[in-house]
C-alpha cells in the first residue's frame, strides 16, 4: 500500500522477479478501459514482465465498488493460490484494502434514480447546500466530509435516503470478515512530504506531455458520459474535463491537477495512519526493493 507517486508499481514489478507472485491491482481508477496515462497504468512492456489482475476489467462508463473489488480479489486469490503462487496486492485504493482484509459493512447498493435526485440539487444549489443537507440527517458524516467533496457527500446522502439510517450508524456495526488468509501487510511512505510532492508535479508533468488531455479528448468522443460518473471523478480526469470546457486556462490545469494529486495522497496517508499492524518503509530509501525483499523472504 502507499499513497501515489510512492513507487508501488516498481517495486511489485521488481518482485515478481525474485518471488512466485502475481500482481492484483488494488487501484479504483485502473480498472477502466482507455484511462491509461492519468491512471499510471503500468505500460505494455511492464504488464508483459509483470501481468496485473484487475486492469482494464470495465469501461469508463460503468461504476466498480468495493464489495466488487472484495468478491473479485477472493476469487483470484484462490486461483493464485491453488497455482502454487503468492497474491500481491498493490495499490493506493485504501477502501478496497480495508473492504477485502475486514468485510464489509451493511450499506444500501448504489442507486441511479436517487444519485440523480441528489445530482439534480446539487446542480440546483451547489454541493456545499447539499452538504447542509447531509449535515442535518447525519451530522457525524458531515463533519469529516469538505463540503465540496461532491462523491462522497452524495454517497452519504443516498445511504441516508435509501435505509432511513445514517452512514455513521451503519459504519460502527461490525462487519464480517471471511479471509482465509495469512496477510502481511506493509505501506510505502515519504520520509519526506516535499519529496513526494516533487514527485507529484513530475508526474502530473509528464501525463500532460504523454497526451492526458488527448486521451480524455478521445474518451469524449468514445463515450457518452459526464462529471457524475465515477470515472470522471477520478483525479486528473475531472481536471482536464473542466479544461476542455474553457473553465480554466492551461497553467490553471496544471496547478489544479497537482493540487488534486496532493490532496489524494494526503488522504491516502489518512487512511495508513487509521491503519494497524502494517510494516512501514521509505519509498525514498535507495534500495527501497531490496529492504522490502529482505522482509518478505523473513515472512516467507
């Protein structure tokens, strides 16, 4: 686990060459089709070394959850496994990591019809009014949430609608968790947060000059779809859809987009901070592979 731009990819990748493992990814925006570059999809040569499970499963159009994402890692843990080789699970989705290792808790599927009810008040008064919305059914939930945090607020608000029950309420019943598994678990994290936010601004560099706003063009035109869907809430991609709509200028982009990036890895490192029994490693160490081999062939 780690946040992005932590150097997970390289480091799975390098030990699938020293160990009998394949790559599950645990990512929400990889799984879509035609979302390569803003994603940092691993590139042709590198899935050819390295094979990952859970790229490029759905089209951009369609929503993946983490009670998929549960119920497609068990099964192709079990296939590994009996295979005679090791599940790696590698990724930033923190969600998906908690939903696998404890279960999940008793939330309502999601609802088109309500999606767009909440949608069409947001369009109407803003997220921020919605937020007060939620913040008067279920103020636990609102208090942890920015009042621009357009999925997460709308997610609330339609467990609130859909159950008559509050997403806070229903997040303290205790889950129930089928892994039969031994897991060792480990994070990679910046002994430097400016580092990693150099790291950020190269990638978010890079992207933009490998065709990020080419391929949300094509994606455009492939597809019909808006802002709501998930995809399209992945960072990066809302960034440069806003652009395409004239909201803002080319240096705006790129200010935003890295700004998105930064606050996802802060986000991320919320989520491994709330995070037990995990081993900890600089993703700035020199010989960061070697020291993350040396602890694994222990565990082995």
């Amino acid at each position: 686990m780690g946040p992005t731009a932590s150097g997970k990819t390289g480091v799975a990748v390098d030990l699938v060459q020293r160990l009998p493992c394949e790559i599950i990814s645990v990512d929400s925006a990889m799984v879509y089709r035609g979302m390569d570059i803003g994603t940092a999809k691993p590139d042709a040569e590198t899935l050819a070394a390295a094979p990952h499970h859970l790229i490029d499963i759905i089209d951009p159009t369609l929503s993946y959850s983490a009670a998929q994402f549960r119920q497609d890692a068990l099964r192709l843990m079990a296939e590994i496994t009996a295979r005679g080789r090791i599940p790696l699970l590698v990724g930033g989705t923190m969600l998906y990591f908690k939903a696998l290792r404890q279960g999940l808790n008793d939330l309502p599927q999601a609802d088109p019809a309500t999606r767009a009810s909440i949608d069409a008040m947001a369009a109407e008064s803003g997220w921020p009014a919605v937020h007060v919305e939620l913040a008067r059914l279920d103020p636990v939930t609102a208090a942890r949430l920015n009042p621009a945090d357009a999925q997460r607020i709308q997610r609330a608000l339609e467990v609130c609608i859909l159950s008559g029950q509050t997403m806070s309420s229903l997040l303290e019943k205790e889950a129930v968790a089928d892994l039969p598994y031994h897991v060792h678990a480990l994070a990679l994290l910046p002994g430097d947060r400016a580092v990693l936010h150099q790291r950020i601004a190269q990638r978010f560099d890079a992207m933009l000059a490998q065709g990020l706003i080419e391929e949300v063009e094509q994606l455009r035109r492939s597809y019909e779809f808006d802002l709501s869907l998930p995809s399209m809430r992945c960072v990066g991609y809302r960034q440069v859809w806003q652009y395409l709509d004239g909201e803002f200028d080319s240096p705006e982009l790129r200010e935003k987009g890295i700004a998105a990036t930064r606050q996802l890895a802060k986000r991320q490192l919320t989520w491994l901070r709330g995070m037990e029994g995990i081993a900890e490693f600089d993703c700035l160490e020199r010989n960061l592979t070697d020291a993350v081999f040396d602890w694994l062939r222990g565990k082995l």
